[in-house]
C-alpha cells in the first residue's frame, strides 16, 4: 500500500511539472492559462466557497472545482502541446 501511494504521488508531481511547462507553453490559449492559474489560486487559498470546517461538505468543494477547472483548461489546450510537455518531462 505505500509503494502505491508513493506511486500516486509521483504521477502528481509529475502532472505539476507539466501544467507548468503548458503554462508557460507559447501556444497554451490565454484562458487555459487562466483556469489552470485559477485551479492553483483555488486549491492553495485558504479562503473557500464552502469553508473546510464542514465536515464532509467542506472538502467536496475542492475535490470538485479544482479537477473541473483542470480538465476544462486541457481540453482548450492542443493536444501536441500537452504531449510535448508530458514528453519533456519524462516517464514517471
């Protein structure tokens, strides 16, 4: 079991670097860059829509609103950017 969360955590480090590298990417569409930007902003602020205090309620804000914000700037983004930018990266 912790070999696979060490796994989990490799694969999310390794998706930051390329969210980076599509950030900074020439080609990545403005508003890409600006949920990607708002999906960081979002998951690192202290302030949220529904505070983390409530039990249950409190986390499924940020377990809905981040990937959403996520997998919608990706599907703006071209394909053969986010493949270069995985490819830069490397294998896991």
């Amino acid at each position: 079991m912790f070999d696979r969360l060490k796994a989990i955590g490799r694969g999310f480090r390794r998706e930051l670097k390329v969210y980076r590298l599509v950030l900074l990417h020439h080609r990545t569409p403005r508003v890409a860059k600006l949920l990607l930007g708002l999906a960081v902003a979002y998951a690192l602020s202290p302030v949220d829509l529904i505070p983390d205090v409530i039990p249950v309620a409190g986390y499924l804000d940020d377990l809905i609103i981040v990937p959403l914000l996520v997998i919608t700037a990706l599907w703006l983004i071209p394909r053969d950017v986010v493949d270069e930018c995985r490819r830069a990266v490397g294998p896991l």
